[in-house]
C-alpha cells in the first residue's frame, strides 16, 4: 500500500460551485490531464448532482478520489491523477 500523503497540499485546486453538470466533469477530467501522473487536484463541487457525478465518472476514468468532505454548502473532493499505461 502506498502512502496517500494525508494532508499534503494538493497541486492544483479548482472551485466549481454554480458549475452544471456534465461541465463540471469537463473541467476537472481536463484538469487532470493536463497535470503529472501522481499530482493531486481538490475540486469543489455543490451539493446534489455534482457530488454525487463527478467522483463516479472521475473514479471510471481511472484516476484516485483520495477524499470527500463537506466545505460549507459545497464538498471538497481530492483527486490522484492516474499513471499512464
């Protein structure tokens, strides 16, 4: 088992509160494929759809969810970035 550095400052973060489903998972798949494998991206989505979606479609495309907690009205949720085969 690897570590998963709890606590370790993600790379890069994106807020996507007030962003609609599918964009909201646009924008965070094209996040991470514009990041290195391994780097870790904290995303912000609301409540509802968006929390319930994004991970579910981010985890079938092969990346991590380290972390999903509650911010506010929103969830944080903490992603790797899957390794290229």
């Amino acid at each position: 088992m690897g570590s998963q550095q709890e606590g370790a400052p993600p790379d890069a973060e994106l807020d996507l509160r007030g962003v609609i489903c599918p964009y909201n998972f646009v924008k965070t798949k094209l996040k991470l494929e514009a990041m290195e494998e391994g780097q870790i991206l904290s995303v912000i989505l609301d409540a509802g759809d968006p929390i319930r979606n994004v991970p579910q479609s981010v985890s079938n495309e092969g990346h991590t969810i380290l972390s999903q907690e509650p911010v506010d009205q929103s969830s944080r949720v903490v992603i790797r970035r899957r390794a290229e085969e």
